[in-house]
C-alpha cells in the first residue's frame, strides 16, 4: 500500500491507493440512471440490478450535447450536436413526446443554452442565428427567446439587462415559474408575464475582508433544494495575492449568499451535492493525478480526500442512496466507488459511448 500526505488549509489527511474490490450487497438505491449515449441514443440502467434495461433511440441528431431534468423530474429536454433541435421526453414512458427547431430553409438557428417552464408551457433559448445569403452569411445578435412549446411559436425576444448582447448566460426559473434568473456577475431576476427586470444583486459586490469579489458556475443538480444555489467559488486574496476556494449557497427567494473558504485553490471540480444535502463531492483532475473529495457542508470543512487512480475526463454523480459515487463522462463505462471509504467496487459497461448522464430517483 502505498500513501499520499495531502494537506490543505492546515489539515492534514493520510490516504492510501485505492484497491479493487468487489461488493455484491452494496448498490445505489432504487432510481434510474439516464445516459445520452452515441449515435442518438438514451441507455436507461436500472440502478438496483446495475442492467441496462432500455436502449432508446432518439431522432436527435447525433448523440445529446446537453440534457436537462425537469423540476418535476418528468421530462427530459436534449439538445442534439447540431445545436439546432430539442428532443422532449417522457420520463414515465420513455418516450419522445416532442421536437423543436427554429431552423427553417437558409435560416439556422443554433441553441447555446435552454431552460424550459417548470409547467412545461415554454423554454426559454439562447440563440444565435445564421441567414446564408447567396454571397454571404447575415449574422443576427445573440438573443434570448421565449417559445410556446405547444405551438413552437417564438413569443417574444426578452430584452437583454441594460440592452447589452450577453454571449452566454445561465438560467434558472423559481420553483413557482414566476420569475426567471439570469447568472452574471450579478442575478437579475425577470417576471415571466412580461420579462421586465423586477430585481438585481450584485454578486461581484460581496466581499469577505479583504477577500475580492467572488463567483462561481451554476449547474443543475437534482440534490438540490429548489430555489437554491450550491457550488464551488473562487476568490482572490488581495492581502496575500494568492486564490482561495471555498463552497457558496445561494438562496435567491431571499437575496442570502452563505459562503466561507476552505484554503487555496486546487483544480477541483464536478462538484455534486449527495441526497440530503449535508455533504458534496468533488474531483480533482490533473494530468496523471487524480482525487475524490467530500465536503461537509454542515460543519464547513473538508472531510476527506484521496488519491485515486481516476480516468481522464471524469465527473461524479451520488447514488439515490448516497452510499456509492458513479464515476462517468466519455467511454462506455461508470465505475462504482464506496462514497464512505472511496473503495472501488465494480464497473457497469454500457452498450455504447456516453455524453452525459442523469440519476433519477
């Protein structure tokens, strides 16, 4: 056994590689895993039995470049690799229910960035479009529009804060779908009748003595408590020059950012909240050095850390149970890691290369 002195933020912790084990008795729960696989696939793995048991093909395409859960968790929204069409399915029959293009003849409209109403009434894009021109291509801005998702009806373009073109911006409606949050620098936050700004923060204004302004990447996470905001967030030390990083917890109903710094900065990533949400995992990825991390978010500090073999690009997703950490992205793997121990436990083999992935309770 060969070990690895870890330090960070003063604490230290002594962790071993991790040796290949089996644990028939130990799975992940009673949810369903939803892999975007390649062509234009979606493979449904049964998380008990650890078996794939539906292998559905898609009219995307190619296979998903981007798949979103539903709040209710009943619908699953894909975009294809072209970034011109949105596949709707149905969580219960696993079934395509739906297809939207805004692309039509000469015209190609390209979908940077989706979200769609928690009533499933319409979705909110960020386009950008192409008109070719029998000597050129006419380049319209980027814009953000609202489409009926019965009709496939643009109805209206939602003018951008302060008129300024964003070239990327995410997005989050409130759990009741009566406002729409645009992430920047600051949160704007739109009503959904007629998109008019009704309230800015200012991310960039929080400071923590002396600690520069702060942010970090929104993403969803089915772990999360609707309404609210988890991830990890990096700041700059004026007084020491150095960077920090620490885990932020945005509550956007009212206006609250808990935040606090674990140490410097490491390049660590895929941040993902278990079940319950008292604790997250990470990965760190380097070349040819690799981590598992777990937070404890109730008592503000790392809780473990340790060195594995790992994977190049890999994220991690917790179990339904939280008791096993699924390790995926690219391939046609997940391997299973024990979440307490991160003891490797056994790999599940898709039929076929994977793009992203989503568990389901």
């Amino acid at each position: 056994m060969r070990f690895l002195l870890l330090v960070l933020a003063g604490s230290v912790t002594l962790a071993g590689s991790v040796t290949a084990q089996t644990a028939p008795d130990l799975t992940g729960g009673t949810g369903t895993i939803y892999v975007g696989g390649y062509p234009g696939r979606v493979f449904v793995v049964d998380e008990a039995t650890e078996q794939v048991v539906d292998d559905i093909t898609m009219t995307l395409d190619g296979p998903p470049s981007s798949m979103s859960l539903s709040e209710d968790r009943t619908r699953l929204y894909m975009r294809d690799r072209t970034f011109e069409q949105i596949e709707v399915m149905d969580v219960a029959t696993r079934r395509t229910i739906d297809t939207l293009t805004l692309s039509e003849g000469q015209t190609k409209v390209r979908i940077r960035n989706f979200r769609a109403a928690p009533d499933h009434s319409s979705i909110i894009l960020l386009t950008d479009t192409a008109t070719k021109q029998i000597d050129r291509f006419e380049i319209a801005p980027r814009a953000l529009v609202q489409v009926d998702l019965a009709t496939h009806e643009v109805l209206r373009e939602i003018p951008w804060p302060d008129g300024e073109e964003r070239t990327g911006v995410n997005m989050l409606f409130s759990p009741t779908g009566d406002l729409l949050y645009l992430f920047g620098n600051e949160i704007v936050a739109l009503e959904t009748t007629g998109f008019e700004e009704v309230e800015r923060w200012e991310l960039s204004q929080l400071d923590e003595g002396g600690v520069g302004p702060f942010n970090f990447g929104f993403r969803y996470d089915p772990n999360e408590e609707p309404g609210f905001y988890s991830g990890i967030f990096r700041v700059r030390d004026q007084v020491q020059n150095r960077r920090l990083m620490g885990i932020a917890r945005i509550n956007l109903a009212e206006r609250d950012v808990d935040f606090y710094t674990l140490g410097p900065s490491e390049p660590v990533g895929s941040f993902a909240l278990a079940p319950g949400g008292r604790k997250a995992h990470a990965l760190l990825s380097e070349i040819g050095h690799y981590e598992f991390w777990t937070f404890d978010l109730e008592g503000r500090r790392i809780e473990r850390r340790q060195a594995v073999e790992g994977r190049p690009r890999m994220s991690v997703t917790p179990s339904t149970n939280g008791q096993i950490l699924y390790i995926h992205q690219a391939g046609d793997t997940i391997d299973l890691y024990e979440a307490s121990t991160y003891r490797y436990l056994r790999t599940i083999t898709l039929p076929g290369d994977m793009s992203q992935m989503f568990v389901v309770p």
